[in-house]
C-alpha cells in the first residue's frame, strides 16, 4: 500500500461553484480552476493511493437536492447515485450526534453525500476513498461548493490492490467507519459498475475483517445494504470475526425481495458473540431489531 504525502495531487475542478445549478448543467465548464493538496492541517486534503497528474474533470450530469444539505449536488459522469440506500443513515447523522466532534471514514463516498452530510452535522474531520478517481473530482467539487472541504480528505483507493482500507495507513483509526458498499454478487466491468458488484462479497469480508484494526476504543461502523445475501454475508461474517451487528429497522429481513429499497442500516462494533453464533450464517428468518 503507498499513500501519497500532501501536496501530491492535482484535482482540476471548477475554481466557483454556483450557488445553485444552471437549468441545463454545462457538459464540461469552461471557467475552471485548480484545486491542490494543502501544505498543513486544517486545509482540504487530497491524497491518492497513486500519482495521478491531473485529472480531467467529469461531465456533470445531473443536479440533487437532499434535505440533509443546504445547497444541491453535482453528479458527475460513472460517479454513482441513489439516495434512498442511505436514507436511514442519513436521518440517523441528522437528527442526532452521531459524528459530531468525530474523526469519520467513509469507504466508497462517490459523489460525496455521506461525507458532505456528516460534515454539515458537525464532523471534526472526514476521510473519505473511492476507487472511482471521477468521484473523488466529484466529492471535491461538492465540497468546494458547500464550503466544507476544510475537514474533509479524500483518498484514491488502488485498483491493484482494493482492500477496503488499503488508503489507510496501518495504524490509522476512526470514531466512526461508514459506507453504503455495492451489495451484488456480480463481477464490475466499468469503473462504475464497482459501485454496485461486490465480486465475491470480497469487499464486504474487508470492510468486516479490518474494523477491529481502524476503529478507535468504543467506536461504531455503519452500513447500508439493501440485499438479503449481503446482510446474510455481513452478519456471518461479522460473527467469525466477533463482531456484534445491530439491524436498525423494524422491517423482518424475511419479508423483503432479495433487492430492496431503501437500504437497512447495521450497526456493528467490536462486542463479544457467543462462539456458537460463528459457525453457521444467522436465521434468515429473525426480525430486525428497531434502533433504541
């Protein structure tokens, strides 16, 4: 794994984001500017899992608005979307103090919702990776233009080697660990496509198995997932690994199409399960737990 010191990464994005989107977005924007890695703290931090140059900057193909976040956001091209995956974890960061005064990780942040939300809630400080490096571009520019990018990092993730916290350094730990991962056993074709196939659920055992080394003392991962099999995976998982998972939902699993919206939000931390939990996958017919 190599991360990039400060300063390494030039990201071209628009220099003036508008207030609010043209009523046509501009295929490519002609009053650009350059964005570089700070120097020092304090500053927006823009590192990469390899040198990039520069990167040209994506199409913007659509505008959203969430109720999360005072101003729109740009969805730029292959940069992936759906708000109803995360609107459970969403009203969770918004109505509570969930990140506030927290270091935060977000795995797969895409047009940078996630992140952008748990900085507007008060997040001391946000690391956000991608494997996709338009959506890193894109999660700039949406940062840039809420005025948030003072805490908010963000990290290429290495397509060679695309570990769940392969930006990370060995040692490196959060509060809070988030992420609305791809839920499909299915192999990606495109770079897009990473944002809905989990080949394997190969990113899902990583996700799990890495938590006990990057999560802090009394700290909580968060995930979205709106697949049977992958809620399936994650608590089998999660148990052979001793990890507890909370499903904060009054929905049964059972009741649910193998692919459903919007997504159900896990709560899992680093708690003791009984041995016997390990050794078989959960009762698929269990209902959800409701969060307290």
């Amino acid at each position: 794994m190599r991360r990039w010191g400060l300063g390494c990464l030039l990201l071209v994005i628009p220099a003036c984001a508008p207030s609010a989107p043209p009523a046509s977005p501009p295929a490519s924007p002609a009053d650009a500017g350059a964005v570089r890695a700070p120097d020092g703290p304090g500053e927006s931090a823009l590192s990469a899992a390899r040198p990039l140059g520069t990167v040209p900057l994506p199409s913007i193909v659509a505008w959203h608005t969430v109720e999360d976040l005072p101003a729109p956001l740009a969805q730029m091209e292959t940069v992936f979307w759906e708000p109803e995956d995360t609107a459970s974890l969403r009203r969770l960061i918004r109505e509570t103090d969930l990140v506030r005064g927290k270091r935060v990780l977000e795995i797969g942040t895409g047009t940078g919702l996630i992140a952008l939300c748990c900085l507007q809630a008060g997040a001391a400080h946000v690391v956000a990776t991608d494997i996709n490096p338009q959506a890193l571009v894109n999660a700039a520019h949406n940062a840039e233009a809420l005025g948030l990018a003072d805490r908010l990092e963000l990290r290429l993730v290495d397509s060679r080697s695309p570990g769940a916290y392969s930006p990370l350094a060995e040692r490196e730990r959060f509060d809070l660990i988030l992420s609305n991962p791809p839920w499909e056993n299915q192999t990606p074709r495109t770079i897009a496509e990473y944002a809905l196939y989990d080949e394997h659920f190969q990113l899902l055992r990583s996700l799990v198995g890495g938590l006990r080394s990057h999560l802090t003392s009394g700290g909580r991962a968060y995930f979205a997932y709106g697949c049977r099999e992958a809620i399936h995976q994650l608590r089998h998982h999660a148990a052979l690994e001793g990890l507890h998972v909370k499903m904060l939902d009054d929905r049964a699993l059972s009741s649910l199409p193998e692919v459903f919206l919007p997504g159900l939000l896990l709560e899992v931390s680093v708690e003791s399960v009984p041995a016997e939990s390990a050794t078989s996958p959960p009762d698929t017919a269990s209902p959800l737990h409701t969060a307290p």
